[in-house]
C-alpha cells in the first residue's frame, strides 16, 4: 500500500491545469456502449476510478486504446452478451452507469452492489424506477439483475429526487429507447450537461438542457462522435483551498467561468478572494482570510445543495480551508451522513472543530496545524488531509492514498511542481 510522506509549512505557488472532469468522464465512458462505431474522448483524467471503467468496458468486448495525441478512443463494437466484471463493478459506484446503455443496447445487465466512497447511505433507488418506468424489470438480492425483454420504450419519469447518477442512467437508457421520454426534477449539473452535448453529437435529440426537465427523442442508432471533456470544478475548487490555506499565489488555468460561480462565491464568504481573467482563476498570495458573518454579525452557515448549489464534493475541502480562517462557521452536510467523520484527523492536527451531528461541524479559526500521522477515507476527505498537511508544521503521513488517487490524477507530482514537499512510498 502506498502512503504520501508530506512536510508541511511552505507556500504553494505557481500555476496548474485542472484534469478533466471525473463526474462526466465516467457516464461518458459509459455512454460509449451505445455507439454503432469508435468513439473519442478528449481530457480524460488518468484517475483510478476512470482506470476501473475502461476494465469493465473491456470485459464487456470493448476495445480501448489511446490515439497517441493524449485521446482515448473506445470501439464498442465487439460488446456481446459477456456480463462486466463483477470484481472491478463493486470497487466503483460509477459501475452502476452500465445499466441504462447496456439494457437499451442488449436488454439485459447483472451488476453486484457498487462500492465507492463510504461517506453514507447512497441509494439506487431513483435509477431502478426510472428504469422501470422505461420498461425494464428488476430483481435486487445480493446484485442487481436488469432485464428488458420487450425493449425499452419512453415514459414520462418523475425523479423521487434529483440524483446525478440516476439522470445519467435514464439520459442514456431514454436516448436508445423507442419514442419520446421527459425527466422530470433531473440534475442539471455541468457534467450532466457534457454527456447530453456527447449524447447529441450522437445524434441524440435532447431539450431542455442545462434544466430540470429533459425531453429525449430516442433513437436507434447511435453514430460515433468526437467529445471533449470539461475541466473539473471539484479539482479547481479543491485548488482555491489548497492556495489559501498555504498561503501562496495559484494560478488555475482551463476554468469554466460558470461551473465556478457558486464555489467562488463560497470560498469568498470563507475569507478567500479570488480573480478570473478570460479562463484563468488566481488566488493571490498571503490573504487575511476572514470569514465573513451574516448580517447582524450572526455565524454564517454554508450547506452544499444540488446544481447551481454549493457541491458536496467540496464540503470537505470547505473545512480544511476554515480552519485557516479568522472567525467562526456551521459547516452543513445535507447529503451524506458519513462524509464529516473525517474531521477527527483534523482535530489530531490541532483544527478547533465540534462535530455537532453527522451532518454539521462547528469550526473556529485560524488554528495551528501540525504534522500527524492519517488516513485517507474516501476522495474528497484525503485531499483535504492533503491541504492540512501541507499547512501544518513538520511531517505527516497519510495512508490508504489510493483514495486520493481516485479522484485526483497524480496529485503528488503536480503539487511537486508548485513547491510540495511530498513523496509517494511503499509501506
């Protein structure tokens, strides 16, 4: 197992380029099965979760390879009746992306229950009833087997909530079904957003996107395409954090103005002041960091909350970054009942932060930080043990790195580049 050996106290400062989005590669990838032809993909990140899918897409028949300019290039073609590897399907939640193409391309898919980060309960209940309501029968014990002998056929669906995954499956199963479907309350998230521009360069024809109503002719044939992928706004997110908390000058390149909107808007209100310039978002260095309060001087509350909301993904880098900051914060996990327990490792460093419920963390900054030994339990939450170790005084160790490697394509060679001291070592 590999561990990161970090020495911490020196500002971070430079430049970095942010990897392609995570979110949309993967239903991208996913996406692929239902192409008569080759397919290219452009920014793809080289993260292990997006390693994982290109397995699993090869032990259907899938061919993948490179295009030797940075490209991967996905052949679906040779995809029979061969089930995904069930080992690599329960390592990642994304698995769970294979049931929309795969039912409308061949009518039948047994998945076993996805894994992913423990960060609480998350349900795949919203994907099995849009997929009913498209005329798909599914039995649930210890996996999941999807059957559509007749087909699948539009419906209207109404999402019991508005979860990014299960839209993607439904985008996906409705674009190859026959007739018309419409989501309803779907996620509008920028990478929904970016696999209904692919699914269109298909030749889909999909309405209404960038909202919470979807309306998608179905087709069936779906040609190859070209599709590029957008940068990751967690990644620049997580990016804001890290330069603030060390307090040197980042500057982020190949940022989407309005996937930063909300999460600017956020950091400001943490005390962190950013500038963009055309695509270029810098953090300047040695920033009074100030939380701002409410009006009245009351403590502020920051909560993530679904697209154009504050993402949940970066609650965890939120945290890390108000522990720099002077003043005091509620910090509201709405989503996930597990993703806050990783503050412990913080309050080791030294962070002052109560942990009231699973839900919401009180903190109180700026603490000292200091080197500790940790371990990384999910993606998110390792980066943010990343930043605070990288803030801290003297040596850390963070363990169970793979995480982190998930989500963050190989981060300790591009912090290396903005002055880290950081090395990857077997333990």
């Amino acid at each position: 197992m590999a561990s990161f050996i970090v020495e911490g106290g020196a500002p971070l400062s430079g430049v970095i380029t942010p990897a392609g989005n995570k979110n949309e590669a993967l239903p991208v990838l996913a996406a692929t099965i239902l192409a008569t032809g080759p397919v290219t993909l452009r920014n793809v990140p080289h993260i292990g979760d997006i390693h994982s899918m290109i397995q699993l897409l090869q032990s259907l028949g899938a061919v993948v390879r490179s295009d030797g300019n940075g490209a991967l290039v996905v052949d679906p073609r040779g995809i029979g009746d061969a089930e995904p590897d069930q080992s690599v399907s329960a390592r990642i939640r994304a698995s769970f992306l294979l049931a929309g193409p795969l039912l409308a391309r061949r009518g039948h898919i047994t998945l076993p229950r996805p894994g992913g980060d423990r960060i609480g309960r998350r349900r795949l209940d919203t994907h099995v009833l849009a997929l009913e309501a498209l005329g798909a029968q599914v039995e649930v014990s210890n996996a999941y087997q999807l059957r559509a002998p007749s087909g699948l056929r539009g419906a209207e669906i109404f999402l019991d909530e508005a979860s990014v995954m299960a839209t993607e499956n439904t985008l996906m199963a409705a674009a190859a079904a026959k007739g018309t479907s419409v989501i309803y309350n779907a996620a509008s998230e920028p990478h929904v957003r970016g696999l209904c521009h692919m699914l269109v360069s298909m030749g889909a024809k999909i309405e209404g996107i960038g909202s919470n109503v979807l309306t998608i002719h179905g087709s069936s044939e779906l040609r190859p395409c070209e599709h590029r992928i957008m940068s990751d706004h967690i990644e620049i997110g997580s990016f804001i954090g890290l330069a603030a908390v060390t307090g040197g000058q980042i500057a982020i390149t190949d940022v989407e103005p309005e996937a930063s909107r909300m999460i600017r808007m956020v950091f400001r209100r943490l005390g962190v002041h950013t500038e963009l310039q055309g695509t270029t978002l810098t953090v300047p260095a040695n920033q009074e960091l100030e939380i701002q309060s409410d009006l009245g001087g009351a403590i502020p509350q920051i909560d993530d909350a679904p697209w154009p909301g504050f993402p949940a993904d970066l609650t965890s880098i939120a945290v890390v970054t108000a522990t720099a900051s002077k003043g005091m914060v509620i910090i509201h996990e709405k989503m996930f009942e597990s993703r806050l327990f990783f503050v412990d490792g913080l309050v080791a460093m030294g962070a002052r932060i109560v942990l009231c419920d699973p839900h919401r963390v009180v903190i109180s900054g700026p603490a000292s930080l200091y080197g500790c030994e940790l371990s990384s339990p999910d993606i998110r939450a390792g980066m943010a043990l990343l930043i605070a170790a990288l803030k801290a005084t003297g040596r850390s160790v963070i363990h169970n790195i793979r995480q982190i490697d998930r989500g963050y394509e190989k981060i300790d060679e591009r912090l290396r580049k903005l002055g880290a001291k950081i090395d990857r070592v077997l333990v």
